[in-house]
C-alpha cells in the first residue's frame, strides 16, 4: 500500500510533541459565532464534506486524512472523542481543534472541528481577496507611422531586403498580445498600437494611465523595440529598466497638497519598489531569452537607462531590445515568422513568470494613488 507523505509527516510531527513554534505557525482556529461546544455533536463523512465541499483523501493505515477545498489542504489524525489536536492548515499551520474519530468503523467529525475549520478558509479566502494581483498588462510596439525607428537594408537568404524595427515590433507584440490574452481571459491586455500607426511616447504611457484599477490591482509596461549600430557585428538582445539614479512622481500631484513632505518620502519609497518590480521582470525575460535563444543571439545583459517611454510609467515596466537590425543574424530572426513567434514567447514567458510570481507574494508593492 503506498503511504501517503503529508499524513507520514503529520504523524511524525505529532509523535515528537513538537514545540511546532519552531518551524511552523501555530495558530488557534478562528472563531466561528455557531461553532459548537458539545463534543457530543458530530458529522458523518458526507455532512462534512458537504459543509465543507471538499473531498477527502483518506489513509487507513495512518488512519490520518487530507481535506481538499478552494485549494486549501487540512491534515489530519484520527484520536479519541472529545480530544483535541493539531491538525496541518496548508502545509503550514498548525491549528488545536477537536479531533476527528472513528466509531463503529465510521469517520466521525465534530461540530466544533468543521465550523472551526470553516472560519479559517473564510479568513483565507478573505486575505487571498486582498492580495495584490496584475489587472492589465500594457504592451508597447516601438515607433510606428511616421517613425520607423532603427532600419537597414540587409541580404538576407539571397535578396536586399529594408528591415524596419517599427514593422517587428508590432508583428512581435501582436504574436505576444494574442498569447498573454489566452492566458489570461480576465485580465485586460492592451496594445498601444494594432497598425502602422504613431502614438507619441506620452500617448503610450497615458494609455496605461488611464486603465482603471481596483484597489489592490496593478498594471505592468512592456515596450518592444529592435536595436542597430554602426558596427555590423553588433548582436544580441538586452532587458533595461529605469536607472536608479533617475527620480519620478509616481503619485499624482493632485494628491500631494497639504502634504508635500510625507508625499516625497512615499513616492521615494514606491520609486524604489517599483523600480526592484521592474529589475524582476527584466531577469524573468532575460533568463526566458536565454534559455530560448541559448548560443544562437548573444546576451547583452540588463541594462538602466532612463528611457522615455520607461520613466514616464507610474508602474513596473521595462523595455526589450530584441535584436540588431543592422546584423544579418539578428534581422533574419526578426524578421522570419517563426523568429517573431520565438521572441514573443520568449517575452511571454518572462511576463508569465514575474506575474505568477508577483501574485503568489501577494504583490511586492503598492500601487500608486494614481
């Protein structure tokens, strides 16, 4: 029969008396206003998991269990009737609540165990709702219409051929647009252009500006450009985010009167933290970038700059440099369709990961009164 690991562990945390303070919270259950007190009152499997809707995993031969609900685990021992015990809370919280028992061969819950238990996945529920978590992600395709940014002409495969840094980053940005939106349905996803056409950099940033948060909510800046030089060897991708050095109001003016003082300690603070989000980001894409292109385009590293586009966000935000138009290595990338695809998912999955990242933290700031 295979033993089941987190009831193995469970019973060896119990079977030491542990002082669990030491490597584990320990927390008394949260009170429930109908919990009962009679340790007489109890519930068959089905009631309980019916209160609880959860499901069961159940081990015999530890006679110990795992209760499954809204992604919350509760491990526990079966002991006497009318005893209490420590039982697991997510891996990481012991709670003394009156312990689950047999009789007759049947699981016996008492009343006081599931309402106890109850209060704590409220109280659960309710910190997971209060937790930081991105609501938009704005993505930014370099230059457009008027401003071409960076081009060359290029004998790619045979054929002269003009490369133009504002057409890849809209064909990349879309490819990335299309899979952030599958991946995330309710989130908003936002380009700051869909055609050939030319925002200037405020328009960008005032775009993001503008999307309405809720309290808690967050919105992350990802502009897409392509790079050139006159050196014709020169190759590679690079991450960079506002330089460190560089200071901007991420609180608005508006709200600063009366207040001045206080006002610039806390946009200090929220230019600091703002500016850590962004480094974060910019090594979830770098290290993506890496491990997609490996050997194939070189690492130019992360990079702090104050770049326009960057410092004028009041948000985490970053800007890519995917390549060297003026390399012919770089530009057949670029420029081929599955290229693009490479370097959309590439930027994806750095995105993906400092979001999954940022809201499993609960976030790792606060988000400007904007």
């Amino acid at each position: 029969m295979k033993k089941n690991y987190t009831a193995a562990v469970l019973t060896f945390l119990l079977s030491l008396n542990i002082n669990a303070q030491t490597a584990l919270s320990v927390q008394p259950a949260a009170p429930s206003s109908n919990a009962a007190t009679d340790t007489s009152k109890a519930l068959t499997l089905n009631e309980t998991m019916d209160m609880l809707d959860g499901e069961l995993l159940w081990d015999p031969l530890f006679q110990s269990g795992i209760i499954t609900t809204n992604d919350h685990k509760v491990v526990f021992q079966t002991g006497n009737a009318g005893e209490s015990a420590p039982i697991l809370y997510d891996n990481k919280t012991l709670l003394t609540l009156p312990s689950p028992y047999t009789e007759n061969g049947q699981l016996r819950f008492p009343q006081a165990f599931v309402s106890s238990l109850m209060g704590s996945i409220e109280e659960s529920l309710q910190r997971e709702v209060s937790r930081f978590s991105i609501a938009a992600i704005v993505i930014d395709p370099g230059h457009g219409g008027k401003d071409g940014g960076a081009a060359s002409t290029l004998t790619l495969n045979g054929k002269k051929v003009k490369v133009v840094e504002k057409d890849i980053t809209l064909k990349v940005s879309k490819e990335l647009y299309e899979m952030l939106r599958k991946k995330f349905p309710a989130k908003q996803i936002m380009l700051t252009r869909t055609g050939d056409t030319y925002p200037s950099l405020e328009d960008r940033v005032n775009k993001a500006h503008a999307i309405p948060l809720k309290e808690n909510e967050a919105v992350i800046f990802i502009s897409v450009h392509a790079n050139a030089s006159f050196n014709k060897k020169a190759s590679g991708y690079e991450v960079w985010y506002l330089s460190p050095e560089y200071r901007r109001d991420v609180i608005d003016p508006k709200a600063k009167a009366g207040m001045e003082e206080i006002a610039l300690i806390y946009n200090d603070m929220l230019e600091e933290q703002f500016t850590t989000e962004s480094v974060l980001m910019a090594q979830s894409i770098l290290r993506n970038f890496n491990e997609e292109f490996g050997k194939a385009l070189p690492s130019r590293g992360i990079k702090a700059e104050e770049w326009f586009v960057v410092r004028k966000a009041r948000m985490p935000s970053v800007l890519v440099e995917l390549g060297f138009v003026s390399n012919e290595n770089d530009a057949a990338l670029m420029t081929s369709g599955s290229g693009q695809k490479r370097f959309a998912d590439a930027i994806y999955k750095g995105v993906l990961e400092f979001v999954e990242n940022f809201e499993k933290s609960g976030g790792f700031t606060e988000v400007a009164n904007r």
